[in-house]
C-alpha cells in the first residue's frame, strides 16, 4: 500500500494547480506517495494540462462541479494509502513539509488530522483553524477577519502569534490537511450535505468524535493562495457558502438553525 496519498479537487484553477504540481514534482515527498486530482468539471483545459505535463498524476474526471466533499470523497475512494493529504490547488508546497506532517502522524498514533501553518505569497499568516462553530465563535473570528482585512496591526500581530504556537483546535482547514486514513474512515470522511465551505469543521468534529486529535503544527508552512477559483465567482460562492452553513447549524446547532436561516435571508 502507499503510504501517502495527495488528493486534489480542481474547478477552473488551471494556473494555480499547475503550481501546485509543480511544486510536489520539483521537491517531492520522500515518502512513497501518489497523486490524485478530481476534476470538478473544469472548462480551462486544466485535465488536458494535467495529463501533458504531470503525467504521473491520475486525473479523475468527475464530469460536473461535485462539490468540495464529494470529489474528495471520490478521490480518497480511489485510493489506498495509510495517510491522505487534502490539498488545495492554490498552495506551494516547500520541500520538506509533507515529511515532517507525515512524521507526525508515525510518531503519534493518536493524532488524527495534522495541518501546516498557511501563508500568503507575503508570508503573511492565514487564521486557518478555530473553535467548533457557535453564533459567538463565529462573531468573534469575522470580527477579527474584518479588522485584520482594514490592516488593523494588533489584528495582524495577534493573527501571527496566533499560528506560531503548537495547539489542538476543534477544527483546521482543508486546505492543506494531513488525515489518518484510518480515522477519516472512522469518521466516514465528508458529509456531502455541504457542497462547499463548512465541510472540513464537520470532518474535524466527527474525527474528534471518533477519538482523535487535530494537530496544528506551526513549524511547517505551506504558501496558500487562497479561494483564486472562488473570487472569480462571487455570487455563487456566496450563496454556496450560506447553503453550507445552513446545513451545517441544522446538524450541530438545529436551535440556532431558524435564527441563521432569518439572518441569512435579510442579510442577502
């Protein structure tokens, strides 16, 4: 069995996956992996690309937009491995940093999904990890967002402090997430309720359900574009973001479900 396998769900982010494979072929994992990308449908010619240029990677063609979770259920399905790596298109990964997440894992089998410290392309840290969603964590973390976007410095500072320390949040993003193949199983990998957005909170919650910890380890970084195919999108993006967090309030906090619906419809 391969030990590591890297799933990547692509929609339309052709430049940026290109990238993002460019960067795993020129300083590959030392440990023995393979490649997957799902393709969601994309009209940018990013298989055909994939296919000429990467042909070490197995490109599944998923024939419409599937969503986020789904396609990479699909991707992990079509797999064996004892890890799977979530990877977004938009990333750079530096050499190293798939080894060291790996390492992690073989020396802590109670760990079950360990992510990487995220960065723009200034370095500049990303909040890519949190307390379970709750009307006042969420308030709280926008607010934050916000103030951080208008360049407040305290903001910024916190933010940076922040990711530079070891910690067990409820949840970290998908963006890049190393997951016990294991656990994920346990867990049952992604609930497709959510097309996109929400599901990799979901998932951290079910793998703590099942046991396991989530692992933030700041002393790796990987460089996060962040959501290129989604800003090119903004009215659907948006409305799948509310559809998600819909679902998500009805299955982990159904009291505050009809508020966040009323919320959600006069703040449309």
């Amino acid at each position: 069995m391969t030990r590591l396998a890297i799933v990547i769900v692509s929609f339309d982010a052709r430049d940026d996956l290109a990238r993002t494979l460019a960067s795993l072929r020129d300083a590959p994992p030392r440990v023995p992996h393979s490649i997957v990308v799902v393709d969601n449908g994309s009209t940018d010619g990013a298989p055909t690309l994939v296919r000429t240029q990467f042909p070490e990677v197995r490109v599944i063609d998923a024939a419409a937009n599937l969503g986020f979770g789904r396609a990479n259920n699909l991707g992990i399905r079509k797999t064996t491995s004892d890890y799977v790596l979530l990877l977004n298109p938009d990333t750079v990964v530096p050499e190293g940093a798939i080894d060291t997440l790996v390492e992690r894992l073989d020396a802590d089998p109670t760990i079950a999904a360990i992510g990487p410290r995220l960065v723009d392309a200034h370095g500049r840290a990303e909040l890519s990890f949190g307390a379970m969603y709750s009307p006042w964590t969420e308030a709280r973390r926008k607010v934050a967002l916000a103030l951080d976007g208008r360049g407040v410095g305290a903001v910024r500072r916190w933010i940076d402090r922040a990711t530079r320390t070891p910690s067990e949040p409820d949840w970290l993003t998908a963006a890049c997430l190393l997951v016990r193949r294991s656990a994920g199983e346990a867990a049952g990998w992604f609930d497709e309720r959510y097309f996109m957005y929400a599901e990799d909170v979901d998932l951290c919650a079910a793998l703590r359900a099942a046991g396991g910890r989530i692992v933030f380890a700041p002393d790796v970084e990987v460089v996060h574009v962040r959501g290129r195919s989604g800003l090119s999108r903004p009215g659907p993006t948006r409305e799948a973001w509310r559809a998600s967090h819909l679902a998500f309030y009805r299955k982990h906090l159904p009291r505050w479900a009809g508020v966040l619906e009323w919320y959600l419809r006069v703040t449309r």
